[in-house]
C-alpha cells in the first residue's frame, strides 16, 4: 500500500507540473511601439492541442515510458517539433533510435553503479553494524524499562495496600448493609423469623384442610368386603361409623371361632372409586383400643 501510494503521489506531482507548464505557454500581450497588444490566445490554444495530440501519437508509435517521460519535460514547442521528427521516422529507424537510447540509459546506469559501489559498500557496512548495535542498544533499554515497569507497578500496589484493603472492606460492608437494612437482618433476621411463622401456619391450615376433606370421603363412602358380599356403610358421625366398625369386628371375629382354622382378614377402604388403605382386624383393635367410644358424656 505505501509503494502504491508513493507511486500515485508521483505521477500527482508530473500532473500538476504538466498543468503549470502549459498554463504558463505563451505570454498575455506584446508590446509595440503604438503599446501593448493584448494577445489572442486562439493560436495558443491551437498550439496545446498540437502538442496534445504528438504525445498522444507518440504513445500509440510505441515510444517507451522513459522516452515521453524526456518528451514531457521538454517546453512546448520543443516536445511538439522532437515529436514530429520522431513521427516521421520509418519504423525499422524508429525501433533503432528507442533501442539506442535504453542501451544509452543502461551503460548510464551500470557506469553510476559501478563508481559509487565500493562506497555504498562501505556505507551499507557502516549502517548495518550501526543498525545492529542499536537494536542490541533497544532491547537491553526495552529489558529494563520492562523491569522497572513491572517493579514500579508491585512497589505502587505494596504501597497503597492498607487503602485497597479499606476499599474492598468498604465495598463489602456496602453490599452487607444493601442486604441487611431491606431483610431487617440482626441476630436472627426479624423478616426470616416471620416468613417462618408465615410458613408453619399456611402447613398447618392446608393440613387441616385436607384433614376434614379425607375424613368426609371415607364416611361417605366405606364398603366392608367378607367373602364375596359387600356391604356399603354409610354414617353422618365418626362414632356411629366407629360403632358399626366395631360391630364388624366382632362378627367377623365370632364366625371365625365358630368356623375353626387359620383366617387372615383385611378391609379395603375405597374412596371415589379406588381402594385407598387395606387394614387387618388387629388394625381396627388397636385403633378401637386407643380410641374408646364415650356412651356418656
């Protein structure tokens, strides 16, 4: 990108020097003896575009850059009569004269070369050890003000250690207090201690809730299997549905006895349709045992 602009900033440079030179052709008046004429610049004009069109044929003959590079640095009328005579050369002589003259710009170039080497040489030397001995210069500079860097900035931090840590403690009971003063936090937190409360009572109402519902369903609907028969039971009181558990139990108990053998007897408890909880006899006697019915208040 830079060798591209550097080139574009040149040919910038012969456009302009182009523009001033042919600006500048010509003069604005002459001067008689009657005085000054003012000039017409008609035959000025009529010279440019001349000069225009030359270099224009020239480039399309094949002139070589170097050669209208010589062209346009030439004044005006020069560059318009060269051109012409070039233009009038035969192509054989043509192609001799341009091959001439880069022979000519070649010898030129290998004859600056060769005077001016040795001493470039020497110079290139010079600069290369110079060169050297200042990066080797730089990187023992950079070393250290790396050092003094790194060390400037552990001395700076050691040094202010006692303010960063009143900082950080600062922050920290910042964020503390942004807790503390919304919550109501002491020893324990007043707002915790009530959510507490808050939680153990709302378990307590969905637990009796529930309590009175699960008692309603199984009065409502209990069926007694033995054997084959169902039989549904249906009471408005728990000690009248007790009662009738109680009954079952002992004529469950008699028949047994009176029929001998082994018997394992349970009872399913149904509610809305899918049996809930089985029991055994010994279930219901110890539940009768430490729940007596009370005949008189």
């Amino acid at each position: 990108m830079t060798a591209l602009q550097k080139e574009m900033d040149a040919l910038e440079k012969k456009q302009e020097q182009m523009m001033s030179k042919l600006a500048g052709y010509g003069s604005l008046y002459e001067e008689t003896d009657s005085g000054i004429v003012l000039t017409d610049f008609s035959e000025q004009i009529s010279t440019l575009e001349q000069y225009a069109e030359t270099l224009e044929l020239l480039r399309e003959r094949g002139l070589s850059d170097g050669l209208l590079s010589e062209v346009t640095s030439m004044g005006v009328d020069e560059a318009i009569s060269y051109g012409q005579a070039m233009l009038e050369q035969s192509d054989e002589d043509f192609e001799t004269y341009i091959a001439s003259w880069e022979e000519k710009q070649r010898l030129s170039a290998e004859i600056a070369e060769n005077y001016y080497k040795a001493e470039l040489e020497t110079l290139e030397q010079e600069y290369t050890a110079l060169l050297n001995g200042s990066l080797a210069l730089l990187q023992t500079v950079a070393e250290e003000n790396g050092e003094n860097i790194i060390q400037g900035l552990i001395d700076g931090m050691e040094s202010k250690e006692s303010e960063l840590r009143a900082a950080v403690e600062d922050i920290a009971r910042s964020i503390i207090e942004g807790i503390r003063i919304p919550l109501d936090m002491h020893s324990p937190s007043k707002v915790m201690e009530q959510l507490g409360r808050y939680t153990i009572e709302g378990y307590e109402i969905g637990y009796e809730d529930e309590l009175d519902k699960f008692n309603a369903e199984i009065l409502a609907s209990t069926p007694i299997a033995f054997g084959q028969e169902q039989a549904t039971v249906s009471q408005s009181t728990h000690s009248e549905f007790a009662g009738m558990l109680a009954g079952a139990v002992n004529g469950i108990s008699t028949a047994v006895a009176n029929g001998g053998g082994t018997y394992h007897i349970e009872i399913p408890i149904i509610i809305g349709g899918k049996e809930f909880y089985r029991c055994s006899i010994d279930d219901l006697r110890s539940v009768m045992k430490s729940n007596p019915e009370v005949v008189n208040d």
